[in-house]
C-alpha cells in the first residue's frame, strides 16, 4: 500500500478558484460599466 498525495485534489481547486475569479471579476467589471453608464447618462442630462 502506497501512502502518495493525489495532485488531481488540489489542480481541481486551483482550476475552480481560477474560474470563480474570473467570474467574479467579470460581474464586478460589467456591473462597475453599468454604475458609469448610468452616471454618464444622469450628467448629460443636466
């Protein structure tokens, strides 16, 4: 019986955290546009 560390545990982490971070980053870049836009569009207006 062999006692050896599977690496497949922690390359799945790194590949779920990887993803969630872009995700999240993503969605806070888009919404960041939204908040802008809606500034810009406010400005104009006066």
């Amino acid at each position: 019986m062999k006692e050896t560390l599977d690496q497949w545990h922690f390359v799945t982490a790194v590949y779920v955290l990887g993803v969630a971070g872009t995700l999240a980053l993503v969605a806070w870049s888009w919404l960041s546009m939204k908040r802008a836009e809606k500034r810009r569009d406010e400005a104009r207006k006066k």
